[in-house]
C-alpha cells in the first residue's frame, strides 16, 4: 500500500482557564516551520476532501535489498536503492485535466538556481505538455515567504539556454515576469490551484486565437 503525506493541521488553542473560549491563531507558515512539501501535501488534502482535486505526491521507485525484523509486526529496511530516476513530484486531475509539477524551494532572496532541476525532469515535463498535461514547478522563495507557479514552456526555455549558454540561475525578477505569484495562507494553505485556473484560461484564449 502507498501512503500519500498529508502534512500536519493547525489546532485550536485550548482554553485556559474555565469559561475561556478557545482561539484560532492566525496560520503562521513561517512559524511553524513547514516545508514547500508539507504545505502542498496539506493543499492537496484539503483539495481532496471538499472535492475539488485529486493530486498526490508519487511514491518514489526503490528496490530493497535489505530486510531486518526487530519485532514481528514490525520490519526496517536496512538497504534499498533507486531503481529509475524519479520524473516530478506531484500528478493528479483538476477539472479534466492532467496535473503535472515539481516542487522546488531556496533559501536564496534573489534567484534560483538552475542546476535544481535534472535533464529528466524537463524532458519529462515536455513529454507531458506534448500530450497537452497542464505542467509548471511550484518555487518556493522560503526566506521571503514568496511562492510562485511558473509554466514548464518558461523552464522549458530557461532549462535549455542553461545547457546551451551557461546561464546558472534564473533571477527572482524573471520568475516574477513568468510566473503567477501565490500566497500561503489556511485552507487551503498554498492555493496554486488558482494559478491553474489562470494556466488554463490562457491556454483557451491561445487555443481560440488559432
């Protein structure tokens, strides 16, 4: 069985003293510590339970080589390795149509590097807008507390003038000109779906100029 993570919730305060009502704190991201990963997988839960999409984070592919049996009801792998390159981190349906992406953060304030994204990846995402799959990566400036949705025809295009002229890095200002700026919040706590919306109107407007 593959165990999709749905991340952690927010709880309410419990009252402190008899007659106090409990209190919602405001959702503080940054505070609680949440990685890009954990703040999607709670997205997509939330997404999931009210009906609206159905995306999980693929399992990766490894091969175990190496079982022990502390106990009886329970087993730890001692050695395992991969057995293919994984392709992005996230698939799913919204609204008929394919979803396909990569979560990737930095802690860097002013560009992001390249170099994150692996051959396969991009060949991958390619692959999948060939087949008209709605593609992008989920960039998380994480010190910022900034988050963008950029389409994979723009990595496309950076991914490969990287390989070909050297270019390291795109800069957080030609993120900003590409891409469509979300903001973390509660329920759903990234809520790039709304991008998706807008990924998909141009698309349809593109489409209808032909």
């Amino acid at each position: 069985m593959v165990k999709y993570p749905t991340g952690s919730v927010v709880p309410l305060r419990a009252a402190q003293r008899p007659g106090e009502k409990a209190v919602l704190k405001k959702a503080s991201f940054s505070d609680r510590g949440m990685t890009l990963e954990q703040q999607i997988n709670e997205s997509n839960q939330y997404y999931l339970d009210e009906r609206i999409a159905v995306v999980h984070k693929k399992p990766t592919p490894i091969q175990i080589v190496k079982v022990d049996y502390p106990k009886r009801s329970r087993a730890v792998i001692r050695e395992a390795y991969f057995r293919q390159a994984s392709t992005t981190d996230y698939n799913g349906v919204y609204r008929g149509y394919y979803l396909d992406f990569e979560a990737k953060e930095t802690r860097n304030k002013t560009s992001f590097p390249l170099k994150n994204f692996h051959e396969h990846q991009i060949l991958h995402l390619q692959q999948c807008l060939e087949q008209e799959g709605i593609c992008f990566a989920l960039i998380g400036f994480m010190t910022l507390d900034r988050y963008f949705v950029t389409p994979a025809s723009f990595l496309i295009q950076a991914w490969q003038t990287w390989k070909a002229a050297g270019k390291s890095s795109l800069t957080l200002a030609e993120i900003e000109a590409s891409s469509f700026e979300i903001k973390s919040g509660f329920r759903p706590t990234l809520p790039y779906l709304k991008a998706v919306d807008q990924i998909i109107a141009d698309r349809k407007l593109e489409h209808g100029n032909k």
